[in-house]
C-alpha cells in the first residue's frame, strides 16, 4: 500500500469505569464502523452498542457507514445516564 493509500486515525471511547483510545492506520475507503471493528474497541468493552449508541468524528455526529478522513478521531458516545437541563433544574430550584 502506498503512503496515500493509509489513513492515521484515532477511536476515543469513555466508558463509566475506564476509557479507551486506540490509534491506528488503516486504508484510504474504510467507515466509520470498519475502524472501530479495527481498533477492537468493542471486546475490550461490551457494553457498547453500536446499534444504540451514537458515534461521532471530532464531536459532530456521523453514521457509522461514513468514510474517514487522514487524522479522524472517531468517537462513541453513551447514554446519557440523566438529562443535563433537568439536572440544572434540579440544583437551581430552592
């Protein structure tokens, strides 16, 4: 594979107890999918569920079948346990 051929890419995962972030280079062409099942972000944490949980490159959404670019990082986002404005709301009230 040529040099313009390899992407250098990044999945970031922040898991309740631990977080993970892989590094990896992989071919020009690959999803978003296809560099998470690379970076075996998935055996390393079970509780992920790319069919629930939301993914994203550099904080924007994106499916999981977009095409990655040179220096991406790839994120997968959790369920929010408690919705942040209600939880504002809560300590704000007297």
């Amino acid at each position: 594979m040529a040099a313009v051929d390899v992407l250098q890419v990044e999945v970031a995962y922040a898991g309740e107890r631990c977080s993970s972030r892989v590094a990896l280079q992989v071919p020009a062409g690959t999803t978003v999918r296809g560099v998470i099942e690379r970076a075996r972000v998935l055996t390393r944490h079970p509780e992920i569920d790319l069919a629930r949980d939301a993914v994203g490159i550099f904080g924007q959404r994106c499916g999981l079948d977009d095409l990655v670019s040179d220096g991406a990082r790839v994120e997968i986002y959790r369920p929010l346990l408690r919705d942040p404005k209600e939880s504002r709301r809560r300590r704000a009230a007297p």
